[in-house]
C-alpha cells in the first residue's frame, strides 16, 4: 500500500513513526510519503516537509504567518494528488489536515484520520465537516467515542499512543554523565517545540529557575531548534539542555515546569509532578477564551475531569506564581497526592498498544 501520512508538530511525529512501524509489520512492502520530522524519516520513505516549517501557534500567529501557511497547503493538495495514495493518514495538526481532507475526498482519495481533532473543546459543530471528509476515525482519549456518538458519528477508540512510546523506552545508563549533571534533584523544562512557545514561557521558567540554586535545571531542546537558539534566552546561565532525550529527563526528573500539550501527559505518565504552563499573544488568548468551552487545558485534567495538576495560564503564568505552584511539589503532602491521583491517571488510561491497534484497523479497512 502506499500511505501519505501528514504530522505537523513533534507530538505528531512521535505518533506518525510509532504508526509507521506498526504498519510495516503488517504491510511489508508499505510505501510511505509523509509531512512530519526525523522520528517518521528515520522509520524511512520520503520526507516532504519537516514539521518545523509548518507549526505556528494561536490564531494572531497563523494570520501573520498566512501565506506561508496556504503556500503549505497548495503544495501538500499538488503532492498528495500526484502520489496517488491507497490512503491519507492525517495526524491531529487539524487546521492544516481538515483542508487536505476536504480535498482529497473530493478526489476520491480515503481519508483516515488518527488522533482526533479536539473539536470537543469549541466549534463542535466541526463534527458535521469532519464526517463527510473523513472515512475513520482512529481516538486515542475515552470520552470522544461518547462524544462522537452524540454527534452520530461511529469511532474507533484505539487506547493512546504514548503509553507505546513510553513502553518501548530504554533509560540510558549514562545520561548525567553524558550531560555533566550532578547530584543536585532535576527539575525538567519542557518549554514547547514552537517559536512562540519558547518566546512567551521560556524566560519566566529561567527565572524560577534562578530563585532555586540547589536544584538543577535542565531543558528539554526540541529538534526544531538547535544550542545557539536556547542559548538566545540562557544569557550566559549555565543551564543544560538536551536533545533528543525529553524521556530520559523525565527519568531523572524530581518535578516539571511543562507548556500545556501532549508533553504534560507524558510527564504524568512518567509520575513527575508538574505545573502546567500556557501563555500566548493577547489577541490569540482573547479570541481562544470566547472559543473554547472546555474546563482545563492540559490533557492530564481533561482526562481526569478534576484538577490533577496546577494550570497556569496567560496573566497568571509569571515566575513568582509558578514558584509558588513548584514549591509545594518539591516535597510534602502536595507531591504526594499528586504522585496518587497520577496512578489513577495511568490505571485509567489502560494498556499500551494504540499504534498496533490502529495499524491492523487500517490494514484491515484497506484490504477489505
């Protein structure tokens, strides 16, 4: 089968990879041609557009980076239409892949759809585009199934895929050592993979970071940005941060300063306590509050529908409030009862195997 895959973000990548490894088993002669990053170009096939050329983050952000964005989608719709896939695999990243969608089903190209838009959270009414552009719907958190279902709509939940990525995960035994990292408790900093992300959150982690001398701070580097970049914002602060091993840090972790994303359920699931960060341009955050109609915004307290873990977000989002959120997790009755309610996260989120579910699902569909 030949498989057009499209992920615009790390998150995306991560899952888009785990897919295609799946998929191999099962289709060994699978041809893949994808948008996405180096963990899908390394399970091999071609690599059209690396993700770090598509994420822009809030509404403000897409408009001012506009033609590019159409410049993205004119040339994904030529490409997809010259591939001629057996199937589309589009991959969360919704305002980019709903387009794609619209127009491959109108020229007869299956549309699959793997991690569901969270058309949950505003503009529901979305659901009723989503079911004539797309042929299956592959979710990976509980309540969409309900929710779809209200919307007349059949879904196939497939568990989450996170839980395979942390399964298959491997510590290296020589991580401090490999990063100089002493013997002082890591606090994690995992600011994003976006631009804008890294722009709005990472000087107030730095700065917290600055109030907590004997613990040692380290950042989570995302692939899309290289040393000097980070080093634009660290102004001579001798603070680490490593590529290519965010699970590894978490390992080590004491606790988390995390941008809201997948990366604060990943972090739960790696029972590090955290407070979840979120700040954005103040039109962007102006137009998301009118928008969205959803509680929280971190995957860990959707999940749960309670407050597990401290959100903190736009004006509330400044160093000396996410210190007064960290401090309670370093030790005492807080760390422990969030470490608790994380065991009730991960006994409800159930087993690994979403990447293997949902690559028999496609196979199966596909060869029907």
């Amino acid at each position: 089968m030949r498989y057009y895959i499209i992920a615009g973000e790390a998150s995306g990548d991560l899952h888009g990879a785990n897919l295609m490894k799946a998929l191999k088993n099962l289709d060994t002669k699978a041809d893949f041609r994808f948008f996405g990053g180096d963990l899908m170009q390394a399970q091999g096939g071609t690599l059209v557009k690396h993700y770090a050329d598509m994420a822009f983050m809030g509404f403000l952000e897409v408009l001012m980076n506009l033609r590019t964005v159409l410049k993205n989608i004119s040339f994904c719709k030529q490409d997809v239409l010259a591939y001629q896939p057996d199937v589309l695999i589009l991959v969360d990243f919704p305002g980019f892949n709903l387009k794609i969608a619209d127009f491959a089903k109108k020229n007869n190209i299956k549309v699959y759809y793997y991690i569901s838009p969270k058309v949950w959270a505003w503009n529901q009414k979305r659901v009723l585009k989503i079911k004539k552009v797309v042929d299956k719907m592959f979710c990976i958190l509980p309540f969409e199934v309900d929710f779809y279902k209200e919307w007349g709509m059949e879904v196939d939940y497939v568990g989450n895929p996170l839980l395979d990525a942390i399964a298959a995960f491997t510590p290296q035994n020589d991580f401090l050592t490999q990063h100089n990292l002493g013997d002082k408790k890591i606090i994690a900093l995992l600011p994003g993979s976006r631009k804008q992300e890294l722009q709005y959150l990472l000087p107030d982690m730095l700065a917290v970071a600055d109030k907590l001398p004997e613990y040692q701070f380290v950042i989570a580097g995302a692939p899309s940005f290289n040393q000097e970049h980070y080093d634009s914002f660290l102004n001579g602060r001798h603070i680490p941060v490593v590529f290519g091993a965010t699970y590894d840090l978490l390992h080590h972790a004491h606790a988390a300063l995390v941008t809201s994303g997948t990366a604060t359920l990943e972090t739960a699931l790696f029972k590090v306590p955290e407070v979840v960060l979120y700040k954005g341009g103040k039109i962007s955050i102006a137009i998301a509050r009118m928008l969205v109609k959803i509680r929280f915004i971190s995957l860990v307290n959707l999940i749960m529908d309670e407050e597990v873990v401290k959100e903190l977000i736009q004006e509330d989002c400044n160093a000396e409030q996410i210190l007064k959120e960290l401090k309670p997790l370093l030790d005492g009755e807080k760390r422990v009862l969030q470490l608790q309610q994380y065991q009730l996260l991960a006994d409800k989120m159930g087993l690994p195997g979403a990447s293997e579910k949902t690559a028999k699902l496609i196979h199966e569909y596909l060869n029907r």
